[in-house]
C-alpha cells in the first residue's frame, strides 16, 4: 500500500515511517506542506497521513485544495491539538478520520487500512486473478489455494501489477510505487525481484502470469 505521509516533527516522522515499511508500507515522506501538497496533487497514493500543523502550507489547506480538485484519495490527519473545533474542521473538509498525538502506529496502520476499505470496499482488498489471490490486509498470497511466502518487496510489487491485469507499468512507476521515489531508475531491482516471484509461483502453478514487454515494463497476464 502506498502512503504519502506528512509531519514536519523529525523524531514522529521517522519512527512513524519505521513502523509502516515494517508492516508493508511504501512510504512517500515529505516534511513540509508545499512539498507534501505537490506530490499528493501529482502522484497516486492509496492513502494520506497529513499533519495539520506544519510549515507552508497547513494540513487544513492541503486537504480543502485536494478536495476541490476531486481528490478521493483518503486521508487521515494527525495533529496535536485535539480540540473539537479541529476534528470537525478536518472532517467537514473531507477528512476520512482523524487521530490526535500522541498514538500508536499500530493504531494509524489499523486506521489506514479502514478508511482505504471503506472507499474502496471489502471486495477489493482481495485481488483475485485466475488461481491466484492475494489479501491485502492479511497480506496472504496463495496460488491453487497454497500459501506462498513473498517478502514486503515482492508482495507490494505483485499487488500493484495484480490491479490492473493486462495493463503494461513503465519501470519507472514500478519503482515509484513499490520502491518510493529515491531510487535509481537504471538499477535492475525490479528485474531481480520479478524473477524470484516468477520462480515462487511457478513451484506451485508452472504457468507465466508476469510477462515482460521489452523496453517498456511488466504487466500481469489478463487469464484468457
């Protein structure tokens, strides 16, 4: 799942991002609100966690700017100051919910994962394709009804491909959506993750279902 976060205390920000990746999170950071703003306007994330108080442009004005654009994209706003004329502000702007300072992160990731099932219902969270299936929340991948061990890398890759069966994603989405955007886009990372997936699924089932397309990308075979 990929997350744009935004909170200009360093010491939240990094244990926060910490505790994400650790539970499978892509994690796009940004320590202030103009940055923060320009990639969620620019770039697609399955959720945002947006602090109000931050330098340049606030939480609050991120979130009505998002709106007005017709962003759906849920988010989530953190701040420390708990008062009830904040949490009705946020969530008459279109906040999906909100969390006071100080939290757990195991609370924010339960969080995350309500308000992205909510806006894109309980169906989607399971990605079906074939014999293949994957659970988002459980992060559980099966083929022919066995489990399949992935790493965090190889299931956020194969769930971002497993979206959108048949269409064609550039290495370079690949990386921004899966890696982050701090990458090298010439390094073969991809390539490698690929193959070992390929090499996990073809144990249990023997068919292609990642397909290469030179000079392009990956895609996940539509089933036929």
């Amino acid at each position: 799942m990929n997350v744009l976060y935004i909170e200009d205390e360093e010491k939240i920000a990094n244990f926060v991002c910490i505790g994400l990746k650790e539970h499978g999170f892509v994690v796009d950071y940004c320590n202030n609100g103009n940055d923060g703003y320009a990639r969620a306007s620019t770039f697609e994330y399955d959720a945002i966690v947006l602090d109000i108080m931050i330098p340049g442009k606030d939480g609050l004005a991120i979130l009505k700017g998002l709106r007005k654009e017709g962003s759906t994209t849920p988010v989530i706003l953190l701040t420390a100051r708990n008062e009830l004329d904040d949490r009705l502000a946020g969530l008459n702007l279109g906040a999906d919910d909100y969390i006071a300072k100080p939290f757990f992160v195991e609370e924010l990731i339960a969080r995350i994962h309500a308000v992205v099932r909510r806006v894109s219902g309980d169906r989607q969270n399971i990605l079906s394709v074939a014999s293949l299936k994957l659970d988002r929340l459980t992060r559980e991948f099966t083929c022919k009804q066995q489990v399949i061990e992935l790493t965090s890398r190889e299931f956020n890759l194969l769930e971002y491909l497993m979206r959108s069966p048949g269409r064609v994603f550039t290495r370079t989405q690949i990386l921004e959506h899966v890696w982050g955007y701090d990458f090298n886009p010439n390094t073969n990372i991809i390539d490698v993750c690929i193959q070992r997936i390929r090499k996990k699924i073809e144990k249990v089932d023997g068919e292609e279902c990642l397909e290469s397309v030179r000079g392009v990308g990956y895609r996940f075979r539509k089933p036929i």
